[in-house]
C-alpha cells in the first residue's frame, strides 16, 4: 500500500482566498483523523470521521473550516476564507479499528502558508 | 482536559550515547504510542504499548507503559546520527467501544551534539 497520500504538499496562497486540502488514506481503514501543527501548539486534533462520518469536529478551529469525506477513500480540509495565522502543516492520518491496535499511520503532511 | 507533559523538549545527542525521554499525564490512558518525526515528513509509528508494564522493544528502542498508566518512557540505546528528528508520545483513553482521541505530546527534539 502507498500509505496515506496528502495533496498538495506545499500550498501558499493570500489571505481570503479558499484552501482546500486533500487526503487519500489507507485503503480499508475506517478511521481518518485531520491534526494540524504549529510550533506553538504542536499536534493538534480537528476533527475525525468513522466509516465516512464524522464524530467529533471539537477541533475545528471556526465555521471558516469544514472537512468531508463523500467516499471510505477520499477526504477534503477546506479553509475559507483562510487567514494567515491559519498557516501550519496538515496532516491526515487513517487508522483500522481492531481489538489491541488502532495505531494512526500519518501522511506526509500539506504546509499552508497564507500571506 | 487530558494532558501530556514530555520531556526533555530538546537534547543534544553524541553518536553511541543512551538516549531517554519520558511522558507524564493527569489522567490514566489505555494506550501509549511513541512516533518519530523526520524533517518534512509524517510522524511515524515506533512501539505500540497497550498494557500497564508492558516492556516492548523495537531495534535500540525500548518503551515501557508505566504501572499507574499515567506515564510512559522511551530509552534509544547506542544512538546514530539518523535517530536525529522530533519524538512524541500519544496516549488514548478508550470510551467504551468508542475510539477515543489520541493526545500528543509537545515532542522531544534530539539534536547532534555540535
């Protein structure tokens, strides 16, 4: 397996325009975690989806961020308008339910800048 | 809400040194992963711990899950340069059946000694 495929992995863009981000995860997973990083705050979790739906958005930093996931291999991270403090590494993870594992594998990870 | 305290935040390392880091958290966790960041790149999976004093190694990595399962330890024995990179700890409280959310660590960044 091509482990979980970010794109893009580079993003510069102005403040107010939209970002949207994208993941493909592992294929048969049913778990798929969006974390955002910063120097300041390190990890931190947005929001995750079970068997495409989501469970918990607690993360999501303001309604200017949103994330779908319409199919078990597909998933988007929209900002929008984005801001420049919105500027961090993105990382989605997916993982596999089951008795004793559930570890995240992390994709290469998406660095916003936004001017 | 829950937090994880690792520590050191940074260290330098010398090639052949033993190598230690360790976790602490206000609350007992289920589950205890240690990942390694590379420049540019995913945090990475390194061991697993699912069982209070449970003692898992991995190569010259070694990580224990602490008796009270509020704290975990990562040992590298006989360090190389490419151990250089950021280290975190994660821990998850399981909810029932539910997955419960993995808490990370601020990371310990190992460094080569100048």
């Amino acid at each position: 397996d091509a482990g979980v495929i970010q794109s893009p992995r580079h993003e510069v863009t102005e403040m107010g325009q939209e970002v949207t981000l994208r993941c493909k995860p592992i294929s048969g997973h049913d778990y798929l975690f969006w974390y955002r990083q910063t120097m300041m705050r390190g990890l931190e979790l947005l929001i995750y989806f079970n068997n495409n739906v989501p469970i918990d958005d607690s993360g999501m930093p303001e309604d200017r961020f949103s994330a779908k996931m319409p199919n078990a291999s597909f998933s988007t991270l929209k900002i929008q308008p984005s801001e420049p403090r919105d500027s961090a590494v993105y990382f989605c993870a997916s993982s596999l339910r089951r008795a004793g594992a559930n570890v995240l594998t992390f994709g290469a990870g998406s660095r916003l800048t936004v001017l | 809400g829950q937090q994880l305290n690792q520590s050191p935040q940074s260290m330098f390392i010398q090639e052949g040194e033993d190598v230690s880091m360790n976790c602490t958290s206000s609350s007992i966790f289920n589950t205890w992963l240690w990942y390694k960041q590379d420049p540019g790149e995913g945090p990475v999976l390194l061991i697993a711990l699912y069982k209070a004093g449970e003692l898992t190694s991995n190569g010259r990595l070694t990580a224990q899950f602490g008796i009270t399962r509020k704290d975990s330890f990562l040992n590298i024995s006989a360090s190389i340069p490419s151990d250089v990179g950021i280290y975190f700890c994660a821990g998850r409280v399981n909810y029932g059946g539910s997955q419960g959310n993995l808490i990370f660590g601020k990371g310990t960044k190992l460094s080569v000694k100048p």
